[in-house]
C-alpha cells in the first residue's frame, strides 16, 4: 500500500515538471532573390539573400501569471551557407531572456534593431519585409542594441510603451536610450519614437552623440493599407558639427486573394552642418508584387531605385560606391518561412 502511494505521488511530481518545462519552438526563414543590380555604371547578375535566419524561442509558465521566455537568432547567408552578420557573432541578430507578468515584460540581452527601428521603418516597409536591396536605404541606426535593457508594457487602451537601455560597458562611452510609443486602434497603427545613442556605424567615431525623432502612421482600408513616417536625425561629433536631416517613406499595399501590389517612395534630405552639404539628398522607390502560394511561401518580384544626388555619401550607406549615381535592382525570388 505504501509503495502504490509512493508510486502515486512520484508520478504526480514527474507530471507537474513535465508541464513546467519550457516550450521550445525552431523557426526560421529563407529569402532568396535573383537579381539584375546596376551600380552606377556597373551590372551584375546575383543571387541575393534577404536576410534568412534560423531562431529558438521558449516559454515557460512559473505560476501566478508570470513567465520567462527567451530568443536566440542565427542568420545567415542562404546562398552561400555562410554566417551573416560578420563580428556580430554567431547569435547576432538577436539573444535575450525574459520575464513577463502582469507589470509587462524585461528582456536582458542583443535586441537586434531598437523599438524605434520596429515603430517606424520596419512598421511600414511591407513588401519584402524590409530586406535585400529593396530595404529602406535611408533609416541610420543609431545606437547600441547590444547589453541592453528592455521594457515592453502592457496594452492600455491600445497603447503600448518600449523602454531600451543600452548599456555602454568597454567599448563605448555613451548609452543608448529609447522610447517608443505604439497605438492601434482597429484600423488605426500610430507611433512615435525618441533614441539619444551613441551615432553607431554611419557616422564614426562611435561615441559621439546622435538623437532620433520619429512618427508612423498606418491605416487599413478593406484591400488597401497605406503607411508613413517620418524621421529627424541629429549628430553632434564633438569637434563642433553639428550635422541635421529628415526622411521620410511613403507605403501603399493592395491585395487581392493571394495577390499583393506594393508601392513605396523614400527621400533623405541634405544632411547639413553648420550651413554646409555634407550628404546630399538621395531618393529610392519600389514597386512590388507578391504571390502567397501559403501562408508561410510566396513568390514575389520587384524593381528598385536610388538616386543619389549631387555628392551622397559613398560606401554603401545609400547602397552605391561612386557619388551622384543610382542604384537599382529588379528581382524575382522565393521565400519560406517554417
């Protein structure tokens, strides 16, 4: 009797850690395109990687309404095999662990973009899921997504709060600060967005001062969604320039069954500081067509072009290598998530 008891209650303990065990899911995506670039003056035939990646993300339930959870993310290049993200590690795009309850969520880790990024540019760009050579060529990044601190509150009234704090530890001076404000109201998505970072990889040294000021708005129609923002940059590289810009994108989908038509239109303004062009102006348009053969595969095809003005910055922050030129790609491609 006491062994049937004992085996009773051995059974009930090994049940209850059983449902106490996180829940882990894979998941991924794979994004490939074939593409006709021209850069500038120059032509090539590539097959480009838009972003694949492959994650683990878990769950698990500690009672009384709280959780912990956590995220790691891998990409990599699907045309090639090779890791993608070069010094950002092998978890790079994001890595972080989680508490949530009823007070919201704190995550400790690699965030991958800030909120701000997720509130503004990443909120609207909906064709290609902002990737490849048809992703916003003009959103900067500012700041240090790494060893951060983040807060995500809960929903009041539609409205939700991101809090981000990158910590500057060995390598940089300055932290990372961002707010981001979310709304969505039925068929009313707003935002807004404030960063004060280091200026990150566009305009080193890293340690000088860059701020961020954004808006989104998106609103559904039946088939038609349309989406804007609009962002002002600002940095101050500690030899007294003082450098200012806006952007701005404009977004329009239409669907129609398993059909989407996509139209978007960005422009950066002259970047100037203290009343001299450092960057010019430069705008970049897309039109594009996805097929969703599931709900997890489409097909879909593109055309893209930015025009840089005058003397736009080299180096590929506006995706040319020669000043003055454009760049443009046309592409049909496959992607798949699971």
């Amino acid at each position: 009797m006491k062994r049937s008891l004992f085996l009773a209650a051995l059974a009930t303990l090994t049940s209850g850690a059983a449902l106490a065990q996180s829940s882990v899911t894979v998941y991924g995506r794979l994004n490939e395109s074939v593409e006709r670039q021209k850069d500038g003056d120059t032509s090539i035939t590539a097959l480009q990687n838009n972003a694949s990646r492959i994650g683990f993300k878990g769950t698990e339930d500690l009672g009384g309404g709280l959780k912990a959870s956590f995220l790691i993310e891998h990409g990599f290049n699907a045309d090639t095999g090779a890791a993608s993200g070069g010094a950002a590690g092998f978890w790079g795009r994001e890595s972080w662990v989680a508490l949530s309850g009823n007070f919201g969520r704190v995550r400790l880790g690699n965030m991958g973009p800030t909120a701000a990024y997720f509130a503004t540019a990443d909120y609207i760009s909906m064709h290609n899921h902002d990737t490849g050579t048809s992703s916003d060529a003009f959103y900067l990044y500012p700041g240090n997504t790494k060893n951060m601190i983040a807060y995500n509150s809960p929903n009041f009234g539609g409205v939700t709060i991101d809090a981000q704090l990158g910590l500057a530890e060995n390598t940089q001076t300055r932290k990372t600060y961002v707010l981001a404000a979310n709304y969505v109201g039925g068929p009313l998505h707003l935002g807004a967005t404030y960063v004060a970072a280091p200026t990150g990889a566009f305009a080193p040294p890293a340690n000088d001062k860059a701020t961020e000021f954004g808006l989104r708005a998106l609103y559904e129609m039946g088939p038609f969604t349309v989406g804007a923002y609009y962002v002002n940059n600002k940095f101050e590289d500690g030899l007294g320039n003082n450098l200012k810009r806006n952007a701005y994108r404009l977004s329009g989908m239409y669907t129609m069954g398993a059909s989407e038509f996509h139209v978007n239109f960005g422009a950066a303004g002259a970047m100037k500081g203290n009343g001299a062009t450092v960057v010019d102006k430069a705008n970049q348009f897309t039109l594009g067509y996805n097929y969703n053969l599931s709900k997890r595969t489409k097909v879909y095809g593109f055309y893209t072009q930015v025009n840089n003005k005058g003397d736009a910055v080299t180096g590929g922050d506006y995706y040319v290598s020669t000043p003055g030129t454009k760049f443009s790609s046309f592409a049909v491609g496959v992607r798949h998530n699971f």
